[in-house]
C-alpha cells in the first residue's frame, strides 16, 4: 500500500511551542507579581504547575475541552494562591497567549512541507482549541501561515477526541478520504503521536529534534522510524513508496 498522506503535530514539530509558550508565561508572571508584589515567584509557579496538574488530569480523565482548561488556568492558579482577580485573570491569559504568538515561529526544515505538497495529502492533527483566542491550535497555526500548506487542520477540540486516542487520527484520514495504513504521522511525542499512530494502523514517525533515548521503548510505543530533521522526511517517503509500488 502506497503512502498517500502524511500527517503532522503541530507543536514542537513545527513549531517552537515550549520556548515561546515560556515567554508567554513570564510575561503574564511579571504582570501578575506587579499587582501582588506580596507574592514571590516560586510560591506562583508552584501554584500554576498544580493548576495545570489538575487541568491535566480533567482532559484526560472526562473529555474536557481544552478551552475550557486554558480558560481556568488563572482562575485556579489564583484560588491556589488565596485570592480571586477575574479582571487581571482575562487580561494575563489573553496576553500570554499575544506574547507567545510573537516569539513563535516555524522551524526551518518545516519547508519541506512545499516540496511534499504536490505528491501527498497534507494535515496538521493537534489536542488544542480551535477558536479565535490568542492561545489556541487555530491561531498558531494561523498566525504561522501553515493553514495555506496543509489539505486539513484537524484539533482535538473539534474532533472531539485528544491523541493518542486513535479516533483522532481514524477522523483526519477520513477527512482525507486516505486509509489508515496510508498515512505516516510525524510527530515529537511517543505518548500521544507514536502510540496514537500507531494504534490507529498508521505508519509513526517519530521526530527527535533533541537528543531522545528511544531504545527502552517497547509495543505502540516504537515508532516505524525516527528521524532528527524534517528534512530527511522526503528520501524516508520514497523508501516507503517504492516498498509499497
């Protein structure tokens, strides 16, 4: 069977994603401890990380939108902290999400995705929001130019289901009109791209941007393939199609 498709996660395998995210966070941290001078730093990340271990443990356990998290994240890092500031809670998520869209940008080998456009169907398949506010799937992507590169943009907000759940990956194919066994996923993650791909019968690549151990890995979640640059993406299809002919 030939490869007809190819699929990306979004962050962190286009994009910039922690690094920029983190500059939203000090942004919104700084405004924070200007309002309460009281507060110190570690007292607010620790607040913030319970806040997101809770979020967490919501997405995952009852299907919760993503949305939905990211609109509590203050209000709860807040209550973690002894007070409420619904006011300055919108203004820092809304900000956070400004100044992390001005520090992202696209890595450089993600121009492939020109070079592989005219041979294959092209999605990005991310867990994210999807709707218009600064810190969403919709308007990274948006905001990256990459909507013009893919066939598809698929969220897990929309989709109604987060990777690795396989029914993501089963609905972005469908959305195609591709087979499962006729798509490679690219993606950074082993816990929600690998194992995903893997159990939706597609083939799993596994992007290694920085140095990974991999050799412990057993069942879904090894990869078919792993590569260090999206370049070496288009010599890895050709193997794939000239196996598949």
């Amino acid at each position: 069977m030939r490869v007809r498709a190819v699929f990306f996660d979004l962050d962190d395998t286009l994009c910039n994603f922690r690094e920029s995210f983190q500059v939203g966070v000090d942004h919104a941290f700084t405004k924070i401890l200007r309002h309460y001078p009281h507060l110190d730093r570690e007292s607010l990340d620790q607040a913030w990380r319970e806040s997101w271990r809770v979020l967490a443990q919501e997405l995952e356990q009852t299907g919760a939108k993503v949305v939905d998290a990211r609109n509590r994240r203050f209000p709860l890092t807040f209550a973690a902290l002894g007070f409420e500031d619904a006011e300055l809670a919108q203004e820092v998520d809304r900000e956070l999400g400004e100044e992390m869209l001005r520090a992202m940008s696209l890595f450089e080998d993600v121009g492939v995705l020109d070079a592989l456009r005219p041979l294959y169907k092209l999605a990005i398949v991310t867990n994210g929001a999807v709707d218009e506010h600064s810190d969403s799937q919709w308007s990274k992507a948006v905001r990256l130019g990459l909507i013009e590169k893919v066939d598809a943009f698929i969220a897990s907000d929309s989709a109604g289901a987060r990777k690795p759940n396989p029914a993501i990956f089963q609905k972005a194919a469908e959305h195609l009109s591709v087979l499962p066994g006729e798509v490679v996923f690219v993606g950074d993650s082993v816990a929600n791209d690998v194992v995903g791909a893997n159990k939706a019968g597609m083939w799993s690549v596994l992007l290694l941007r920085h140095p990974n151990p991999v050799s412990s890995l057993e069942g879904d979640q090894l990869p078919h393939f792993a590569i260090s640059t999206l370049a070496h993406l288009p010599r890895l299809l050709e193997r794939l199609d000239a196996r598949g002919a």
